[in-house]
C-alpha cells in the first residue's frame, strides 16, 4: 500500500469509528518507513486519524512531527488546524512545534472555518499553551463567524476561554449571546462547559444563568 492509500484508510477508519488496534498497528508499522514520502495532507490527516482512535504511538508520532515540521509552510488552513487538534487529542505538548504551527496559522485565520477556529482554541487550552496575540487574532476572526458556531463549538470555545483565563469582553459577550437561544440543543456535556466558563470567568447573566438551569433540571433530577 501507498503513502496515500495508507493515510486514506487511517482516516476512513477513524471517521467510521472502527477501533480495530490490530489493523491500525498493521499500517502504523507499514507507513513508519514511509512517512518521508507522505504529502503534507496525509501526515496531517494520519496525525488526525490515530487521534481520533486514541491510538498513540509516541515514536511514531515523534518521526511524523519531526517531518511536518519542515513543511510546515505548505500546510493549508485545514491540515494545521488537524495536526495542531491531534496533538491536543493526544496529550502531546510540544511548545516549540505548537509555536511553529501557530505561526503558519496566523496569516491563514480569516480563511478558517468555524469548526477550525473553534478546534484551534479548544486545542490551545487543553495544551496549557498561551499566546495572547494569536488568541486575540484567532478570536478576531472567530467574532465575525459566531453566528455559524455549532453548539459544540460554542461551548468548547467558552471552555477554553475559562480554561485560558481569557477576560475579552466583547468577545465573550458576543459567545454568550449566540449561545443562549441555542441551549436547548446543547448536549449535558456542553452544559456543564458553559456553567464551568461562568463561573471561571466570573460572569453574572441572569437570563443564561436562568437557561442553563432549567437545562441541568432534567439531569439534576435523576440523581
């Protein structure tokens, strides 16, 4: 099998949630002396695809980043957002690769999606990885795309944003009120990040306060 071939099962596998550890450790094995001929995609979306397994190969992973590394620049919007959330997913906190992705990112944010921005903040947090100035360009550009914001991505990024310890007004007024007419479509789990960000950050606002309430009645109730 192919570079391409291998990264395209990788990922097809990991999008139908198959978690067949004997298969993935079969191309993990076939794709290590490979990774040098795989394309900027494929080391992202392979990186996506054994995250999304909760597969870690830590030496893998190592040879992988050491290749993306050099690349870096050629990286569409997409592919960095993939890797930089894989590593996330993973645990693995390289400041010095996470810097580097973040400086191929910056140029690129007005052209991120929802989702890649969203996926972008949650995977800063959950990294414990702080720069004020990308966050603020990262939010700048998320602001004007709020309205598109599922209500995983509205709560993962007020998560992260209480995570953070992220105190922008504007921003996260703006996040409030997008996310309150969506409550009723939040999952618990989202429930409980959004009361989590409230009290992080020292919000008073009665009305959402009051929604996230009757929204935590039904599991409250159960106990």
């Amino acid at each position: 099998m192919d570079a391409q071939g291998m990264a395209n099962t990788l990922w097809a596998v990991s999008k139908m949630g198959v978690h067949d550890s004997a298969f993935v450790d079969v191309i993990i094995g076939e794709a290590r002396p490979k990774l040098t001929s795989f394309t900027d995609q494929e080391l992202a979306n392979t990186a996506y695809a054994l995250a999304k397994l909760g597969r870690e190969d830590k030496a893998f992973m190592r040879v992988l980043l050491d290749i993306a590394s050099t690349r870096l620049s050629a990286f569409d919007a997409q592919s960095l957002v993939n890797i930089l959330w894989a590593i996330a997913k993973m645990g693995h906190k390289d400041k010095f690769f996470v810097s580097l992705v973040l400086m191929e990112a910056k140029p690129k944010l007005l052209s991120f999606t929802e989702q890649a921005l969203a996926n972008t903040v949650w995977a800063l947090a959950t990294l414990g990885h702080k720069d004020t100035a990308f966050m603020g360009d990262c939010l700048v550009a998320a602001h004007a795309k709020l309205s598109r914001f599922s209500e995983k991505n509205l709560a993962n990024t007020a998560w992260a944003l209480a995570t953070q310890d992220y105190r922008g007004k504007v921003f996260v007024r703006a996040l409030l009120v997008e996310a309150t007419p969506k409550l009723p479509g939040f999952t618990m789990a989202n429930v409980n990040q959004m009361c989590f960000a409230l009290t992080k950050l020292s919000i008073e606002d009665p009305e959402l306060e009051h929604a996230l309430e009757v929204r935590r009645a039904p599991l409250d109730g159960a106990k």
